[in-house]
C-alpha cells in the first residue's frame, strides 16, 4: 500500500510540495486561535464571565503557555518520528476539543463551584492553565511548527521562495485574524465563536491533514524514480542531530533572536493600548498600525526569503535586532509623527526578518533528518518568551509607572544578542 502510495504522487506532472504547500499555509494559519493575537480578542469576555482579574489571566496565561514550551523539544521528536500526518492531526483534534472546553468554561466554573468551597477565582485560575496549555502547546507550537516543516522539507533549490509565499499569507492572515475573530463574536457570541472554531478544527481541518499531509519520503531513498520525478531534495546536505546543534553557537544566537522578538513583540501587542495612552493616543490610531507595519513585513519577507540562497543569514538575524531596537526607542518619545512612523518602520522590519528566520534557518543550518527535534527545542524559547514578555512588561510599568525600564531591558538584551551573535561559526 505504501509503494502504492509513492507510485501514485510519481506519477504526479508536478511535485507535490505545491500540494503541501497550500496545506501547509492552512494549517499555519488554523494555529490562529494558539496564537496570541487569536487568545487576545477573547480576553475582555473570559475575564467578565469567570470575574477573574486582569492580573490573574496574564499570569495562568504566562504559566499555561511556559508549561507547554518546556513539552515542544519532545513533540518535536515526536514529529520526526511519526511524521506530519499524525502529529498535525492530534494538534488539530486537540485544538478543537479545547476550544470546545473553552467555549463551556463558564458553565464548567459553576458546576465545579457548585460543590466545593474553594474561591472562584482558585477555581477560574487552573480553569484557565489548562486550557492555555493545551491551547498553546497544539496552536502555536506544534500545528504552526509541523505545518511549516512540512512544507519546506519539499524543496531545496526553491526554498526560499516557498517560504516567502507562505510567509506573505500567513502575515496578512494573522494581521487580519482579529477583526475576522471579532465579527465571529458580535454575530455568534464568544462561546459560540470558539464553538465553531472548535468544528473547524477539531473536524473540518482533521479531515484535510488526513487526505492531504504527507512528508516528503524520497529524503531517505534517494535511488527510486520518485526523488526523480518528484522531488527537489538534495541528500548529500548537513545532518546534525539536537544535542549536537545545542552546542553549537549558532542554534544559540539564532534561537536567542528569535525568542527575544516573540518577547518584544508579544508584550507590545498586549500593551499597545496602555502604551499608545500613556502618549496621548487613542485606540483607533495604537491599532491601525498594524496594518503598515504587516505590509513592511510582508515585502521584506518576501524578498529576503525570495533571494535566502544570496543572503548571508547573519544579515537577516542583525536587521531583526536593529529593527526592535529602532522600535525600542521609538516608543521612549512616542507621539503622532515621526516616533510612530519609525516604530512603525522597527516593527516592520523586525517581524519580515523574524518570518524569514522562524522558517529558513533551522533546516539551512542543520538539515532536515532532526528538524523537528531541533525545531521543536527551538519553538520551546520562542513560546516561552511570548509567555514573560507580556508578563515582564506589566510588572515593570507596575512597579516604575512607565514602560521606560522595561524597553531599557529590551535593549540592553537586544545589544548583547547582537555582540554574541557577530560570528557565528556557522551561517549557511
């Protein structure tokens, strides 16, 4: 059955990876409700129907997400073991028994409440670390991972390209997701909202990995007429399991850029209001930045991951670097005009490097036999800093009144990055 299987895709005139590649940017975007700007439409309501605190939703947030970063090295291996279709299709099902848990987390508390002496907000508290783990861990972290991996262990010679394709849409996807997710809510309530959602994952999305997932097998026979006809993949490349990439400079400043933009970027998403008030700016103007900043980071990702083969990837990481301190220091004398144009310009550049980097770089430096381990290992750091950034941010403004100290400590942290980064052994 399975010779069959590699028969029938031979004989395909083109290479699956397109296939995969529409699949595969679906399933990134179907990560959306794992992703923070997915979790953080909902935020308002869950905090009124469970009466639990601000405060207390942003730290079983941080600890649910934190959880779900320390399992992903695992999930990772457990990709390159069993494979997209299995591992994407117990993410999908996952997500959407958990938004469905979600959607009933109202009812849940009373009924747990109804019968116990413990305080709701104790009970609202793990309520909530439960979900955001299984949210977390399934959403961002492995559907959007084995998605991606999917699709670029399909080409070579054209990777760069592919990965500037899916980049562009998924950008604009979860640029867009938010209003798309608000309407969803004002039409059909945020418990239905989350329903729904629930049936297109959990069912609907299921259904389409099934039929539609497949990994690229010729990567491991390289003598069949299916690497022939079929595939792009070059097999003398570099193979290098995790423990050997962990000791290596590379997988660290690599992974440190990257974790740390998921921390910036997570925290200034959460706090843009706060911080665009403190400067005397509405909420209309704070977020329809969002909109030029997505175009920038769609040029620059498209071109840089276009043209990858003829771009030394220590460039890449130093522009994203640059581009959150220029942001970093935006926000210091933020007001209408210049410091919003250059925040907004900082923000463009660093999230297009950080799409190139989250997708190219870990199967470019260290092949593709272990690339969900090492992906995996890698996606830990970077959910988890998207977990303290948000967290770290509010705690500082908390305590000083301001942000000012908390983007002194993105820079500092940036500056050093950047001085460990300049030499990497490694960058192609």
């Amino acid at each position: 059955m399975k010779k069959l299987k590699l028969q029938t895709l031979s004989k395909l005139p083109f290479n699956y990876g397109w296939i995969a590649l529409i699949v595969g940017t679906t399933g990134v975007l179907m990560s959306i409700p794992g992703q923070t700007m997915g979790v953080s439409v909902f935020t308002d309501y869950i905090i009124k129907a469970l009466s639990i605190s601000r405060t207390g939703i942003s730290s079983s947030y941080m600890i649910g997400t934190i959880i779900s970063a320390l399992l992903l090295a695992k999930a990772g291996k457990f990709y390159d073991k069993f494979g997209a279709k299995i591992t994407a299709s117990i993410a999908s099902v996952s997500l959407g028994l958990i938004l469905l848990y979600l959607s009933k987390i109202d009812l849940l508390l009373a009924f747990i409440n109804s019968f116990t002496n413990l305080s709701k907000g104790n009970i609202s508290f793990v309520l909530l670390i439960f979900g955001f783990f299984i949210l977390r861990f399934f959403g961002q972290g492995i559907m959007a991972m084995v998605s991606r991996n999917m699709v670029l262990k399909w080409f070579d010679k054209k990777r760069g390209f592919i990965a500037a394709i899916m980049g562009s849409f998924t950008t604009f996807g979860f640029s867009y997701a938010p209003k798309i997710l608000n309407t969803m809510i004002d039409e059909y309530t945020w418990q239905g909202a989350w329903k729904i959602l629930s049936i297109i994952l959990g069912i609907g999305f299921t259904l389409i990995i099934l039929l539609f997932y497949k990994d690229n097998k010729t990567e491991k026979k390289p003598n069949n007429d299916f690497t022939k006809n079929n595939s792009e993949t070059n097999h003398n490349e570099i193979d290098i399991t995790l423990k050997e990439a962990l000791k290596t400079k590379d997988f660290w400043s690599y992974n440190l850029t990257i974790a740390f933009f998921a921390l910036f970027n997570t925290a200034f998403t959460f706090h843009i209001v706060s911080i665009f008030s403190i400067a005397g700016i509405d909420r209309s103007d704070a977020v329809a930045i969002f909109i030029p900043i997505s175009v920038i980071a769609v040029v620059i990702r498209f071109t840089g991951s276009t043209f990858i083969n003829y771009i030394n990837l220590k460039i890449i990481l130093i522009l994203e670097i640059i581009g959150m301190i220029i942001a970093s220091l935006a926000i210091f004398n933020l007001s209408p005009g210049i410091s919003v144009t250059m925040l907004i310009l900082g923000l463009g550049v660093a999230n297009g490097t950080f799409g190139i980097l989250i997708s190219i770089t870990w199967i470019t430096i260290f092949g593709k036999k272990h690339l969900g381990a090492i992906s995996g290992a890698a996606m830990g750091w970077t959910v988890a800093g998207s977990a303290v950034g948000p967290f770290l941010f509010s705690i500082l403004k908390d305590y000083f009144g301001d942000y000012t100290p908390a983007l002194l400590v993105s820079i500092t942290i940036g500056i050093i990055i950047l001085i460990f980064s300049l030499f990497p052994r490694r960058t192609k």
